[in-house]
C-alpha cells in the first residue's frame, strides 16, 4: 500500500504524543497530592505541638 510508512511513522508519533501528555499529566496530579500530603502533615505536627503546650500548661 502506497503511504503505509507514512501512516506508521503518524501513528507512532501519535503515540508518543499521548504517552508524553499522560506521563506529564501523573506527575502534576503526584506532585498536588505530595504538596496537598506535607500540608496535612504540618498541620498535624502544628496541631500536635498546640495540644503538648497545652497540656503541659
């Protein structure tokens, strides 16, 4: 068939393409999860330290 390198060479391309954009779109979501993970954490140890002030008070 006339063109079928072509073709395979557009579809490769187009994979690459998309596996490109869904690799960078899991590691955006890891990294607003990582960041949404260490805020909770602080807020705990934060909380965690009011409540040892408090009790040793």
């Amino acid at each position: 068939m006339p063109g079928a390198g072509r073709a395979e060479v557009y579809f490769i391309a187009a994979m690459m393409i998309l596996i490109i954009i869904l690799s960078v779109a899991a590691v955006v979501i890891f990294f607003k999860t990582y960041k949404k993970e260490m805020r909770e954490k602080e807020d705990r140890l934060a909380k965690k330290q009011a409540q040892t002030k408090t009790d040793q008070n």
